[in-house]
C-alpha cells in the first residue's frame, strides 16, 4: 500500500510503477484505491465509472479495469459537491458535509471491502493507493481508503512524499510521529 504526506505527491504513478513490476516479475497485480476524487472518470468494458488513475493502474498490470479497482468515485459537481459514484453507479449528490457527516462509513468501508475480496480471489499482490494525507487527524474517524484498509488487510505501507514541495523532512516525521502506534 502507498500512503502519502498529502495529495499530489506521487502516490498513483508509483503505484502504476510497481503495478508493472509486479506483472513484469510474474506476478497478476491488480491496483485498488476504495475512494477517489476525480473529475475525469474512465469507463470500464462493462459501462461503469473508475477513476482515470486506477484505469491507468490496471493498464500497467495488463489487465481490464474493472470497478472493484476503485469502488467509490466522489464526481465534483460544483463547490463542496460531489456525485458519489458507488460500485460505478451514481448513488447520490451530496455537499462535502453532507457526505462526511451524513453518511455511514462503516457502510461505505464495507462495500470497499467488498471489491477488495473479490480482487483477492483473482489477482496477487494487490496494489493499494491511499488518498491525500494520512495524518489529517481530523479525518481519522471518516478514513475508508488509508490506514483503515492498511490495518484492515495488514499491508505493507509505504510512505510517499515530494521533496520538490518543500518541507519534505518536516511532512514525514510530522506524519510519523501523528500516527497512532498501531499504525
């Protein structure tokens, strides 16, 4: 799994890079992020939406994309509104609060897990992309796409950050040092 610093510091190209590595040494990757935020979604053979990143994902592993690569896709609509796309159907449009304090995670975390499974019975290893920062502590207790799958399906977790951002020392010890100690 590849947790990050913030958002944009690189998390879905390395993710597509080991996705090749991992087909190029044999293996049957296929790439997972539970949430995304995208405008530009990717149709898959079957008509529904991804994101464009896990698209590119599944590209490198050299397979179809298939929606359990990316079950949930928040479609920005306008300023702090989203289409939430689930399992590559619009479910709803709702405000940012709307959608983290109004909606069940648990149940969200669940239909995740869901697409996760199935991706486990066909393909090895998974490749697993976080979304944004995970040391937004104000997030913790909304998280389904970082730490919570990380502890979850005990993955190896690696940290991303981009020094060409500056503050790049100061980002990862921070983000370090925030982390629970089980994570």
């Amino acid at each position: 799994m590849f947790v990050g610093t913030g958002s944009d510091v690189g998390k879905s190209v390395i993710n597509a890079g080991f996705c090749r590595i991992f087909k190029q040494d044999g293996f049957t990757p296929a790439p997972f992020k539970a949430q995304n935020m995208s405008l530009n979604s990717f149709p898959t053979a079957d008509g529904l939406e991804i994101g464009r990143a896990q698209a590119v994902q599944a590209e490198a592993c050299g397979v179809s994309c298939r929606v359990e690569m990316n079950p949930i896709l928040l479609k920005p609509t306008g300023y702090m509104n989203s289409q939430i796309v689930l399992n590559g159907k619009p479910w709803a449009n709702k405000s940012a609060k709307e959608y983290f304090n109004g909606t069940d995670r648990d149940f969200l975390f669940a239909e995740a897990m869901k697409s996760f499974v199935r991706l486990e019975e066909e393909f090895n290893p998974i490749v697993v992309e976080g979304a944004g920062s995970i040391s937004e502590v104000n997030l913790w207790e909304k998280d389904i796409t970082n730490m919570r799958i990380a502890v979850e399906k005990n993955a190896a977790t690696f940290l991303i950050a981009d020094i060409d951002k500056g503050g790049v020392f100061g980002s990862l010890y921070g983000t370090m040092q925030l982390l629970p100690e089980a994570e």
